[in-house]
C-alpha cells in the first residue's frame, strides 16, 4: 500500500485548527493564504472548500478580498474564459499574494490577441519534437553530475547534483544566455520568484536587473544571430512583432518559469519519491511506470506555495453557479482541483497505474505551461538516470529534517541529502 | 460580380491533441472541448487571426488551418 500523501496533510497543526475556528465567527471572508506552507502538504481547506464550495470568497494580503476557485471543472472554465484578464490584474489594487502584481508585457500578464501575438514567437521552440532532440543532451549532463556525486559520496545533496544543474544549463542554452553569465542571472532570480521571503522594493529591483540583464543581452546578440530563443526574440522584435519591452519581459517570464519552476518540481519529486520510499522502489523496478508516474506527481504536488496569479473579471461571469461581477479579481489552487473526487478515484492517494489522469499541473488554456514538454523530458532523463544508477538511494534522515525555502511562488526544498 | 467570400477550414488531429485548451482562450467562442479533446464550434469559418494564433501555438501541433477551397496551408507555418 502506498501512504497516502493526503494522509499526511490531514495531521493539521494547533495554529491552522484555530483558525478554522474564528473563521466561522468573523464577518468577513477567511484569511488568505491559510495556514503556513508545510513541504509538499496541501492546506486541508482546499480540500473542504473544493467539496463544499469550490468558489469561495477569501481575504488576501494584498489589495483587498478575491474568489478563490478550488473545484477541478471550475478551474477549467475559468481558465479558459479571456474575459478572465491577466491584464486587468497588473492593476496595483490587484488582489494577490505577491507584494507586486506582475509587470505588463510578459505572457502571463497578456490576453488576446496580445497573448497569442506573442506566444506563436517563442512557441516553436518549446513543441515536443523539437524537445525531444534534447534529451541526448540531457542525459550527459544528468549523467556528468551524477558521476560527480557518486565519486565524490556518499552522501550528496539532489539539490545541487540534479535539480538545479539540469534545467539551469537546459534553459540557458535554450535561451542562449552564454554560461559565465548565469551567475549574474541566479542573483536576480530567487528574490523575483519571491512571495514574502523579500520585500516589494527587492522585487522591483530585482525585476529592474533582470530587464537591464535581457537589454544588454539583446544588445550584444545583435549581428550575432543563431537558433536560440534569444535570437527568435532580436528577429521578432526587428520584424515588429514585438515591441523592445514585450521582448525584455517574455524572455524574463521564460528564463524564470524554465528555471526556478524546473528545479522546484525536480527537487519537489525527488523529495516525494524518497520521503515515501516505496514509491521510489516501484519505480526502480518497473522503469515502464515512469510516465504515468510522472504525471501522477504533476497531480498531486502542489508546486505553487498558494493560490495563483489573479485576473480580473472583464464583465459579469458566472462560474459554478456563483456571478463573478465586472472587476473583481479571481484567484485559484490548481491542487484543490487536482484532488477533486468528482474526477478523480481516490484522489489523496499516490497511484501510478491511473487510467486517466487530466491534471492541470501545467495550467489550462491560452496560458497553458509554455515549457511542459521541457520540464516532462528533464524530470523523465532525471528520474530514470536517477533510480537506475542508485536503487539504495535514500535521504539521509527523517523527511522532517529536509529544509526548505520559504516565501517563494514554488516550493522547493532548500537541499536534499541523500546516501546510498 | 458577385465573388464567393474566403473561407477558412479548421481542423483538429484528435489523437494529437491533449486537451490544454490553449485555442479555448485565444480563439474564443471559434473552439470548445469534446471528452476532453479539442473540435471547432464550425468547421468553416471566416477568416479570423485569433484562429490562425490558435494553430501557431498549439503545443501539440494538432491544429491545422487551410484555405477552404484550395486546401492551401494557412497555418502553423513551421
């Protein structure tokens, strides 16, 4: 039997306990978010709430109250409505979790026909076929790090070894950001990814670096083109598909999603295998669950650390029976949809034989993950190089102990010691 | 004289596609979703660039857009 992951996350703590409790007695809508983020644990009341009323009004810490939608089918259509606008929610009195709404000008703060302007830009470099060419590459760099772990351990550190080198050195070249300035880039990145681990005016001015990072990129690109992303954007932008800002922000948005995301959810999945050991057996044995597998772990982790980015109603929507007016902001926890029992068979327990599995790990609609098939390939190559070489693999202590990095947008462990 | 106005013919590879629903929103009210697969609202349409964004972005290349009477390719283009 596999212990159920929701199993674990019913182990509610004192503090979320009582807040339960005043929320029913208070005049407003609850608090959001609900509790602390605890490893890979999703709050119990996303659960409640996707049962009972998956579109629900909640207090956020910025910018006042917003719908939070748990329900898997309310998600759907939320997300695929555009009169849901992600533009709108660049407002400043934007309900969110984020002390800064997002930046006009990057795929995610875009609607028609600005989105789709845009995203057919990049989007032919992140199609499955052409991903697929990539997996040599993975492999020996996979391949090389571990190499550099198994000489050098036990135990080694996953983080280091695997969740950060992989997608690091995949989107940089992807990109084309040239190696020995990565560094540079690393600097901005967590503080950009920041919930409340940073203040508004770090974000800013990490946001500010980053956009003098990408121009001065371009600028030395220029005259010196290849078949990186960098220099689909430098032609883009020269053809007047874009503009310079468009250009600097999209590239920000796909240098980050295809980084912080990739290593959050890489370490996110190492961390689930080996804290729930069988799982990790299972998959050494049979290398053939590896897919299924993987999608399964898409489901049920809940990789942002709460709610979403928000849009904003462009008129009166009902959703779920609930009218949604003109103006207000509508958030949601993909989890809570990802657990819904009107979709899913028991859906807190791990299961890698799932017949079925359409989770929206990777979103729905026009901003549906840009970079699915990348990070699909990279946790497969990180995955099945993992369990082959190190069947013994094993965290060195108790799952409790890991540490992980608090206040950001993902959840990631800190570092993962693990032996064999 | 009267000249027939152009059309456009969408088309959806089921198998291909995966149901991420990226042409629900930007081609809006022209595609729906079927058993979790995409399929146009109409077939035939007139000519409309929320569409032809539609097959550009598809992650699954599953969409394709032609001109209705000579078949030409419209999009994705590559």
């Amino acid at each position: 039997m596999h212990e159920s992951l929701g199993f674990q996350l019913s182990a509610m703590n004192a503090s979320q306990k009582v807040e339960i409790m005043t929320v029913t007695d208070s005049a407003g809508p609850p608090k959001y978010p609900f509790g602390t983020v605890v490893r890979l644990d999703l709050h119990r009341r996303y659960l409640e709430l996707c049962r009972n009323e998956p579109v629900s009004r909640v207090t956020m810490p910025y910018g006042g109250e917003a719908w939070l939608i748990t329900g898997y089918h309310e998600i759907k259509q939320f997300l695929a409505d555009p009169r849901f606008s992600s533009h709108a929610a660049t407002a400043h009195d934007t309900a969110r979790v984020t002390p800064l709404p997002l930046r006009p000008g990057n795929l995610l703060s875009m609607d028609p026909p600005d989105h789709g302007r845009i995203r057919k830009v990049v989007a032919h470099a992140f199609r499955p076929r052409i991903v697929s060419q990539l997996a040599d590459r993975m492999r020996a760099l996979v391949t090389a790090e571990l190499d550099t772990m198994e000489n050098a351990g036990p135990p080694g550190d996953l983080v280091q070894r695997l969740a950060i080198p992989l997608p690091v050195r995949m989107i940089v070249e992807l990109f084309g950001v040239p190696y020995e300035e990565r560094a540079e880039f690393r600097r901005f990145s967590d503080v950009f990814v920041a919930t409340s681990a940073h203040t508004k005016e770090e974000i800013d001015e990490a946001r500010d670096g980053l956009e003098t990072f990408l121009r001065k990129l371009i600028a030395k690109r220029r005259g010196n083109l290849s078949d990186d992303l960098l220099s689909v954007l430098i032609e883009a932008l020269d053809a007047g598909q874009l503009s310079e800002t468009e250009a600097v922000r999209t590239g920000i948005g796909v240098l980050m999603a295809g980084h912080e995301t990739s290593l959050s959810m890489i370490s996110n999945v190492s961390f689930l295998l080996l804290s729930q050991r069988d799982l990790f057996v299972q998959l050494s044995h049979d290398p053939a669950l590896m897919d299924p597998a993987i999608e399964e772990m898409l489901r049920i982790i809940p990789l942002r650390s709460v709610g979403s980015f928000p849009r904003r109603a462009s008129e009166d929507i009902e959703i779920g029976g609930v009218l949604i007016r003109r103006g207000e902001t509508v958030i949601f926890q993909r989890a809570a949809g990802d657990r819904d029992e009107r979709v899913f068979e028991t859906p807190d327990t791990i299961r890698f034989d799932r017949e079925s599995n359409p989770h929206l790990g990777f979103g729905h609609g026009m901003h549906f993950c840009l970079g699915a098939s990348l990070a699909r390939a990279e946790l497969k190559v990180a995955l099945e190089e993992l369990t082959a070489r190190f069947p013994t693999l094993r965290l060195t202590g108790p799952a409790e102990d890991v540490p992980w990095k608090p206040g950001l947008i993902a959840r990631a462990p800190a570092a993962l010691p693990v032996t064999w | 004289m009267y000249q027939d106005p152009v059309q456009w013919r969408i088309e959806v590879d089921r198998l291909a596609c995966s149901g991420t629903g990226l042409c629900l929103g930007t081609a809006h009210g022209r595609m729906r979703l079927e058993a979790g697969r995409a399929r146009p609202v109409d077939e035939l349409i007139s000519p409309d660039d929320g569409v032809m964004d539609a097959a550009e972005t598809c992650p699954m290349e599953a969409i394709t857009v032609r001109e209705a009477t000579t078949g030409e390719v419209l999009a994705p283009l590559r």
